[in-house]
C-alpha cells in the first residue's frame, strides 16, 4: 500500500461536470437516493449538550440576530438550538455558532455583501450540509466589464484579453476538494464553520488559526518547511504552534458579490464561493483565481483542482488534525490504472475504522476507459455506511457535484475498486504502515517538477 505516493501526480479530482458526462445516469444501479434521515453512526454530530439559552447574553445575541432573520432562518436558529449545535463551542478560540452568527448580523460585511443573506447561508449550511455545491455561476452584463478587466489585469494584448475573457465563463468546477472541505468544516465543526463564515465575509475577508505544527509533520522544522512551501502567512514564537491566516484571493469578491445578486437555483451561495476559493488558495500555494477557476503553483502542473499532496495539507490545516492520504491503486506514468496496494477487505476495515472514529473521509476516485486509462477523476466525502441483509457494506457519500441536495449510497463492490486515494487519520494508520511524511513528499514532488521543466 502506498502512502503520500510520490510517482504520480495526476489530478484525480477534477471531473467535467456530471451534467454532461451522464455520471449520475450511468451508475443508476450502484447509486441509490437516501433519505434525509440515514441509519448509520459516523454522521452523528459532536453536539453541546446546552440546549437553552441561559444567560442574558446568549439571548440577546439571540433577539438580535431574529431581527434579519427571515421566517425559514428563525425556524433554523430555533431547531439549532434545540438540538444543541447553536450553542456548540468546537471552534478554534472557543466561540460558538452563537456568537458568530451575532457578529456576521451585527458587524459589517465585505463591500457588495449582505449580511442578512450571508446569515441565511450560514444557517441553512449548517442545519444541513448537504445543500453545499461546487457549481460555479454565470457573470451578468452588469458584472461582466469589471470581471474582465480584473481577470485581464489591465492588459493592452489584445489575444492575451481575449484568452482572459473566454476564462471567466467557467462550465466544469474543479473546486471539489475545496468544496468537501467546505462539508466536512460544516458537519463536524459547526462552530469553527460560522468562524471561518465570519471573518471570510468581513472586510478584512481574512481568519486566523491556530494549529499544532505536530499535526503537519514530526519535527517542528519539517513543519514550518512546509507552510512556507504552500506560502501561508504565520507567525510562530514556539516550536509548538503557529497563527496561519487563511484568505480567499483576490478576485473571490467579484464572484460572491454576483452570487449575492445573481444567484440562480442549483449554483453556489456568496458562502461557498468564499469557502472555497481560500481553501483552494490554501492548496494551490495562493495561486487560485476565482474568475477562472485556474491555479498555478510549484507542486501542480496542472491548472485546475488540487492534487493529493495539496489536499491533504489543505484538510490538515483546516481541522488541524494529522491526516494521512492512503493512496490504494497503482497507476503507471501515462496514467494507466494497473493494479492495486492492498486488497479490497483491507481498504474496507481501515475506512469502516476511520468512519467508526467519527471521521468523514475525503476520497479521490476514478473513471477508466476499456484501456483502463483514467478518464475522470473526482474527490468526494464517506460520511457513513450500512450493512445490507446480505452483509456487504453500503457507503454513504456526499457528492458537491451532483445537483442533488440530499446523500448518495453507493455499494462496495462498485466504489472499493474506483477509490484512488483517501485521507485517514493518522492515528489509525501510521503504526501499520511505511508512509513518506508530507515535507518530503513535498520536496520530491517540488524537485522532479524543475527537472522536468529543465
């Protein structure tokens, strides 16, 4: 079995969109709508047990953000309450969702922001995860000049504009890492999520965090090697934590100010816009564009998505957990599919243990040609499983790229042998297995690219 797999850099997490490649008609016999209500433990809420509104803070914070909150919303904030995730504290500095809802809808926001919508996203993401999507929106005529000077940067090249325009009509996302990351922060830290909604949408359009340098790497120096490597703004006075500031790019607020107004059914909210561009920016070394949905970058020669090695650094510093990518399929130089690390019992107990932990699991599968030639590949999040009456396992997965607002079961013999790579924890992993650690990954990846550019 390989871990942090150096010999293949293939982007298996960009897909064209499922819309056109019938991804969803095709799998009619492996894919199954589940309900809103699914049987299964590992989506079961680390919740608060406060369930009421006690002391004469908490309920003004409340009655204040009421005041903006539509009829839908209140109802939200009510059966938040209720089921403990309003009061819920697992957030970076302890606040809870409370009290940043209370300071996304009293503060201000970002220029061309609304508070009173962004509290509504925020809220509806969090009540139920699975509405969150990767589909980008259309640019309006309104919007339309000033997308194309910011993405032109004010070039007078008259083929380099016109390349520069055609760019901002994006058709296929290739925010799916971004976007899972989005889910898993929502579903699991619904505290740190609001967090994160809040400092995104303010004018400084910036969070910071605070994370333990032993959940990158071993050593304190492999750490700080790789943050300066992704070229994350830190400061660390110790060898034990560091401050990292985390901020959608550059062109993110073009692209969440026309959500705010242009937001048409099945597209991504002003939330997910800004969600997803910093944790794109995260992963691409702060190389992304959101106008584009293009990246660039010193681990990545591909323009679009993240690959492995940047998605799990990206999951590790926004949960600030030790994440260990697996990597289960063997894939040769000219992206062949030729076989497999482990067997498929061994794949299935240490993604069942995973999901027994409570972990959702972020996994890059693949589609082949009859060559076996990877066609397609696509990260999505395990969120669960069940057990049919003939024993075999049934995943329960979140997909951001399938226009379905709801989870999608998928059985095990179909999606074991489409798994490429998934994050685990390192807890479950690490004393089984031989792995390489991130910052030499890393490396190895940073040097074979120059020598290939040589």
């Amino acid at each position: 079995m390989l871990v942090n797999s150096i010999q293949q850099y293939y982007n298996y997490n960009t897909i064209p969109n499922v819309r056109n490649n019938q991804k969803c008609t095709n799998l009619t016999n492996n894919v199954t709508k589940s309900s809103n209500v699914i049987p299964f433990s590992s989506t079961n809420r680390i919740l608060n047990n406060k369930t009421t509104l006690s002391t004469k803070e908490e309920k003004e914070k409340y009655i204040e953000i009421s005041k903006i909150a539509d009829k839908t919303t209140k109802k939200q904030l009510d059966l938040l309450l209720k089921t403990g995730i309003l009061l819920n504290s697992n957030s970076n500095d302890n606040s809870t969702v409370l009290d940043n809802l209370y300071k996304l809808a009293t503060t201000p926001r970002a220029e061309g922001l609304n508070a009173a919508g962004l509290l509504k996203d925020t809220v509806n993401t969090i009540s139920y995860p699975f509405i969150i999507t990767q589909q980008f929106g259309d640019i309006p005529n309104s919007y339309r000049t000033r997308a194309i000077n910011a993405n032109s940067d004010a070039t007078t090249n008259l083929v380099k504009k016109r390349i520069n325009t055609d760019e901002i009509d994006v058709e296929h996302s290739g925010t799916c890492v971004a976007a899972s990351i989005e889910f898993n922060l929502a579903q699991k830290m619904p505290a740190e999520f609001a967090r994160f909604a809040e400092g995104l949408s303010s004018p400084s359009m910036s969070v910071t965090k605070n994370i333990k340098l032993n959940n990158l790497a071993d050593n304190a120096l492999d750490a700080v090697w790789l943050l300066n490597a992704f070229e994350i703004p830190y400061k660390t006075d110790n060898f034990k934590n560091a401050v990292l500031t985390f901020a959608p790019d550059k062109n993110a607020l073009i692209r969440a100010q026309i959500q705010t107004t242009n937001k048409d059914p099945l597209e991504r909210s002003p939330l997910d816009v800004l969600m997803q561009s910093t944790f794109m920016q995260i992963g691409s070394q702060q190389a992304y564009n959101s106008l584009t949905d293009k990246r660039k970058g010193k681990f990545n020669q591909n323009d679009k998505g993240l690959i492995e090695f940047e998605k799990t650094f990206t999951e590790s510093v926004v949960e600030d957990k030790n994440k260990i990518s697996v990597t289960y399929q063997t894939v040769d130089d000219n992206a062949r599919l030729i076989g497999y690390e482990t067997d498929a019992d061994t794949m299935k107990r240490q993604l069942l243990s995973a999901l027994n932990m409570g972990e959702n699991i972020i996994i890059g599968y693949t589609q082949t040609d009859n060559n076996n030639i990877i066609i397609n590949g696509h990260e999505i999040t395990i969120v669960g499983y069940k057990r049919n009456p003939d024993g075999k396992i049934v995943f329960i997965c979140n997909d951001t790229d399938d226009n379905l607002s709801r989870p999608i079961e998928y059985n095990e013999d179909y999606l074991l042998p489409k798994i490429h790579h998934a994050a685990l924890p390192a807890s479950l992993v690490e004393n089984d297995l031989v792995y390489t650690p991130n910052w030499v990954e890393g490396l190895n990846i940073y040097n074979n690219m120059k020598r290939g550019a040589a």
